[in-house]
C-alpha cells in the first residue's frame, strides 16, 4: 500500500467518524465526560487513601518515638557512671503462661561493658565483656502454694554462651508463691567470652513450676528474645 492511499484510508476514517449523526455525538461526548468524572473521582479517592496512609504512618512513627521515650535511658546511651553503655533493648515479648503462672518480661537489655569499676575486680575472678540484663514480673492466678524459680533461668547466646544469673547483682524473686501474690525484680548475667556487640538474641530456660509434693504444676518456659 502506497503512502497516498494510507493518508485517503486515514482521511476517510476521520472524516466517517467526523460525519456521524448528532446522536452520536452526543453519546460519545455524554461517555467522555462520565470518563473524565469517573477519573477525577478515582484521583480524588486515590489522593485521600495516600493522605490518610501517610497520615497513619506519622502516628506510628510518633506512636513509636514515644514508646522509645518512655525508657530513662536511650540505646547508645551511656549510663551516668560510665560503667555500660546499651546497645539493644527488646520491650515487646508477650505474656508466657505456664499453669497458674504468668510471667512478663517488661525490658530485656544487652550492654557494653565500657569501664569495669576497679572495686568490683575484688568480687569477680573476671572482667565481663558485657552484661544482659532481664527484667520481669510474675504472678500467681490460683490460691494454691506454688513453686517457681525464674530468677535461676538459664540464657543461651547467639554468641554460643550459656550463662546462669549473676548472683550479687540480681534480685531474688523466684520460689514461693503463696496464694494469688506477685513479685517482680531483674536479673543479671555477665558475659565473658562474647562480644556484647554480636549478641543479636537470647534463649530463656525456666524449670516448670511444682508444688509442695514437687508435683509439675505447670511446662517449662523457653522463649527467645531478638535485639
């Protein structure tokens, strides 16, 4: 096909279209216009849906700067005594139940051991390279006497630590639970052979609560906490 015979075929096309009776016209200027408010509308709608997402997300991120402010001390902070400074801080696990045992784990932390003071030296037969520390609470749901120790949990590192609580800086909050009662405190361990700086999670090993006849009273707790 020669390009004369294309531009007549293509001026035809126009001029049939161009040539259509008025209804017609009118039909398609009727559809056109239902397009171009159809359009506007579905830019209008897609407009508010990309407002009220950006708006969502700024109450997340303000939702989470101040879930962060709500902590004394920031991670990268170095404490008043200069002795740790915090690298990771995990707020988040859930409620773990274990028969009529419920235990919260508030904060879990993992610092570094900036400064190791020279009168704690007296104490220890080694210098930690970093220090874990594990916050919790626990209360008792049933009036019976039960038994559990969670401030004896063992913690296992990512590190290929295992490490059982430091004594002298941890609260003692475990044993027994007398009836309906509550107690909570923090626990320590001190890392030895790690670099606190790898530590991207901890395992968390709690025999099952027991009663007075060392009957089980309830399963074993083992949860991981990532930083």
């Amino acid at each position: 096909m020669n390009k004369k015979l294309s531009f007549l075929l293509a001026v035809g096309l126009v001029t049939l279209t161009a040539c259509g009776s008025n209804d017609m016209s009118t039909n398609n200027q009727d559809e056109a216009d239902n397009e171009a408010t159809a359009s506007a509308e579905t830019d209008t709608t897609e407009d508010e849906t990309e407002e009220d997402q950006d708006e969502e997300q700024e109450e997340t991120d303000i939702e989470d700067t101040d879930s962060d402010n709500d902590w004394e001390m920031q991670v990268g902070d170095t404490n008043e005594d200069g002795v740790l400074r915090l690298l990771g801080r995990n707020d988040t696990s859930e409620t773990i139940e274990t028969g009529s045992m419920s235990l919260d784990l508030p904060q879990v932390t993992v610092s570094e051991v900036v400064d190791w003071p020279a009168e704690l030296a007296d104490f220890y037969d080694f210098e930690p390279t970093g220090i874990i520390s594990i916050d919790m609470e626990v209360s008792n749901s049933s009036e019976d006497t039960v038994n559990f120790y969670m401030d004896q949990a063992t913690i296992t590192t990512n590190t290929g630590e295992q490490l059982d609580p430091d004594i002298m800086s941890s609260d003692h909050i475990g044993g027994e639970f007398i009836g309906a009662v509550n107690k909570k405190g923090t626990i320590v361990y001190m890392l030895e052979n790690s670099d606190p700086n790898e530590v991207e999670w901890v395992r968390i090993l709690i025999s099952a609560p027991h009663d007075d006849d060392f009957e089980s009273a309830g399963d074993k707790v083992d949860v991981q906490i990532d930083f």
